[in-house]
C-alpha cells in the first residue's frame, strides 16, 4: 500500500514538471501586463490652456489649468512617462494641503519632463481620451 502511494505521487510530480516548455519571448510576452488607461478626474471641458515648452536645460515644461470645485482636492500633474520621441502627462486630483482654494476653483498645473532632450510631441491624456498633442521644437 505504501508503496503504491509512493509510485502514484512521484507520477503526480513528473507528470506535473514535465509540461511542454515555451520560448522565451512568449513567455516574456504572455507574463508583460496590459497598460490599463487610468481613471479620469475631469471632465472635458474642466481641463484648458495646455502649453509645452522647452527650459534652459533642454527639458520640457508643460503647464495647463485644471477645474476643481471642491476646495478639499488639488489639481496637479502626474509625472511623465517618455516613449521614444513622446512624452505622456496625466492631470490628477490630490488633498488640498496649500490651505487655500484656487482662484475660481481653477487649479495652475505644471510639471518639468525630466531627460527630455530627445522629445517632441508631449500628449496630454485623461483617462483614455487624449486632451492635447503638442509638437516642441528640438533644442537648439
């Protein structure tokens, strides 16, 4: 009996490493999780006045406004993430922590892309909708 246990659970294990192998980069693609858009704040017509420039320093700096009634939150911009040649910012909300509201309820939003001498497009996304495509001229 025990031996029998013994042979049945050594074919259980066997059985079980014993599974067809895939390539690498299959593996290395099925295990990539899929870039899920985040969630947006704001409506459309919450977000205006987007602009991108290029500083000093060869780094881009984009500024825009964003609308938030409730004085508890904060709009501000998450930082950015460089593909190639394109650079993609998202607006979010945080807690008021400034002690004061923004004129208007509309929030000045600004954020420097850091490493971004190579850049010339930056998109504005909110949630899957993007809010503005905009070209920056290469330094020079």
């Amino acid at each position: 009996m025990r031996k029998s246990l013994l042979v049945i659970g050594l074919a259980v294990v066997l059985v079980g490493c014993g599974g067809p192998e895939q390539p690498s980069k299959q593996v290395a693609a099925n295990s990539k999780p899929k870039k899920k858009p985040s969630y947006c704040f704001f409506k459309d017509a919450e977000t205006k006045g987007w602009a991108a420039s290029r500083g000093k320093d060869g780094n881009i700096v984009v500024k825009g406004k964003a609308y938030r009634s409730d004085p508890r939150y904060k709009a501000l911009l998450n930082p950015a993430t460089v593909s190639g040649t394109i650079a993609e910012i998202r607006p979010t909300i945080s807690q008021n922590d400034t002690g004061h509201a923004a004129a208007d309820d509309w929030w000045d939003v600004a954020a420097t892309i850091p490493n971004s001498a190579a850049v010339d497009t930056v998109k504005v996304t909110c949630g899957p909708k993007t809010l503005a495509e905009i070209k920056v001229a290469p330094k020079g």
